[in-house]
C-alpha cells in the first residue's frame, strides 16, 4: 500500500537508476494513505520511508564540472612530494583566498546566543554594504597553524604572495630557521594559476626576498577542494564569523582569531590596506628572469628559486 501511494511521486536520476528521491513530506504522505483508509502517524511514514530506502539527504558537491587527464598523476605526485617534505625541516603550506565578505548593516547566515535579536537591511544590495574584505589564508600543515590576511579590494598575483611574505615574517622564519625551501600547495585557477606568468614573477620576487627556493605543487583544475585550506581552515573561519554583522574590517580580525577546533588549529590574523591593482601584465623581459626549474611533463609542478646576483 505504501509504495503504491508514493510511485507516482517518486523521481530519479536518469543517469544512475539507484538514485531516487521523493519530494513530499511526511505529513502529506500520511494524508494520501488516509485517502486508501490507512491512518499511520509522520513518525510511521518516516520508518516506512526508511525501510524503503529513502532518508533525508542534502544535496552534495561532489561532482566535478570538467575533467583533467593528468588528474590522478598530479595527485600522486602531491603524495609524494609531501612524504619528503614531511620528513624534512621545511615547511608546507597550503594557500588559498576565502570569499569575499561585505561589511556593514547586512544580514549573515547563522545564530549566536544575544538578549535581543540582531537586525539588518531587508536586502543586500551592494550599495547598501560599506566595503569588502578579502580574506587570503597561508596554512602549516605541520603545525595546524594558519595565517588569515585580510584585504580590502582584489585578489592578485601580488597579494598572494604578500601574504605569504607576510606569514613567513610572522611565524615561518621563526618556526623554521633551518628551511632549506618552501612547499606550497594552491589551486590551479585564480590569481595563483599555473598559467599566470605574472605568478611566477611576483614568486621569484617573494623568493629573493626570503632567500629560500618556492617549490609549486598546484592541484589539478577542477580538483581545489582537495587543497588542505579549504576543509582544514576555512569552514572553521566561516563558523567563527556566522550569525554577526561585519561593520568594520576590525570586527571580522576578532571573529577570525577566535576561530579553534578539537584538533588544536590555531589562526594569526594580519590585516592589509594595500590597494592591489587588476589587470596588470608580464612584460618578456621580465619572464627570462625568472629562476624555474620544472618537475616532471606537467605545468603543475615546478620551483622558483632566488635570483644569484
């Protein structure tokens, strides 16, 4: 009886015929066995919809929007590459740029313990927002240590590597004196792209700085969600900062440094004022100065070493 109330409101996935969903809820479920002379309560539909297989589920972001050949290549060699530098007396870094975040009188998604409730705008109209930060993150594996870089207008080769620059000054030449070179995992879009020559240039400018090689190791294209930061550091920022608005670039530093978890992950966070400009190109001139080493057939792969003078 059950099943035959439901089949007509039950839809698949063309493409996997194990996938099934229904889209009633359980009350209405118990109205239309009613129609058939069966009385069941929603706490009998739900263990009726459970013996049958269907429980209530999200949707999940699994499925890639394109597909790279050298997918699981690049992961091998990431695997190994870090094995090494596990071993080693050099850091490992992991870097990415969080979304961006209005600030102002605008709602944000989530709840916190208050007195009275928390009143916004009706709508988030960008002119209603008072700026923008851009949160850029460097995270140490190692030490489950990361560094939130907070700036106020684009994501840039350049401010990629300001904060990295900026977390080596912090912590990394203190924590590893010893280094001999820098691993750093990034995405393979973005302002970090492994096609981005500007990248590469504003690295060797970043590695003579230091004075340590950057070695590359750039998640394959469509992949970024394996890249540490993402599942390690910015879901734990992003429950620091819900349910309270950003009015000024100050609140979101202090929401961001309270961020913790069981595992012990620990957050720095600088802010920068610095005015990144967009669009800017690499002259070649400037690429034949560059200090690379490439690893292997990939573009994925490669280091950046300092310039001897």
């Amino acid at each position: 009886m059950f099943i035959s109330v439901i089949t007509e409101y039950i839809a698949g996935d063309p493409m996997d015929e194990k996938v099934k969903w229904i889209k009633l809820t359980r009350y209405q479920i118990s109205i239309k066995m009613k129609e058939f002379g069966v009385h069941v309560s929603r706490n009998i539909v739900r263990k009726l919809l459970k013996k049958h297989g269907f429980v209530k589920r999200k949707i999940q972001r699994k499925k890639t929007t394109g597909e790279f050949k050298d997918r699981e290549q690049q992961f091998a060699n990431i695997k190994k590459i870090k094995r090494i530098f596990m071993e080693s007396n050099n850091p490992i870094l992991s870097v990415d740029t969080k979304k961006k975040e209005k600030l102002g009188n605008l709602y944000r998604a989530g709840e916190v313990y208050c007195t009275k409730a928390i009143e916004s705008y009706d709508h988030d109209y960008n002119h209603l927002a008072q700026g923008s930060i851009v949160p850029h993150g460097v995270y140490d594996l190692k030490r489950n240590e990361a560094l939130i870089n907070i700036g106020l207008n684009h994501e840039t080769a350049n401010s990629v590597c300001d904060s990295i620059l900026a977390w080596w000054n912090k912590a990394g030449k203190i924590h590893y004196s010893n280094a001999t070179e820098i691993l750093i995992f990034c995405d393979s879009g973005g302002a970090n792209s492994y096609r981005h020559n500007l990248f590469k240039i504003e690295l060797q400018n970043l590695a003579n700085i230091i004075g340590l090689p950057i070695r590359i190791c750039h998640y394959p294209p469509y992949a970024s969600k394996w890249n540490p930061i993402e599942h390690r550091v910015f879901p734990h920022v992003t429950r620091a900062m819900a349910g309270v608005k950003l009015t000024t670039i100050n609140d979101a530093k202090k929401l961001i440094a309270q961020t913790e978890t069981k595992t012990g992950l620990k957050v720095l966070v600088d802010i920068t004022k610095k005015i990144y400009k967009t669009g800017i190109t690499a002259a070649k001139e400037a690429l034949s100065k560059i200090n690379l080493k490439t690893h292997g057939r990939l573009a994925l792969n490669y280091t950046v070493a300092p310039v001897v003078t």
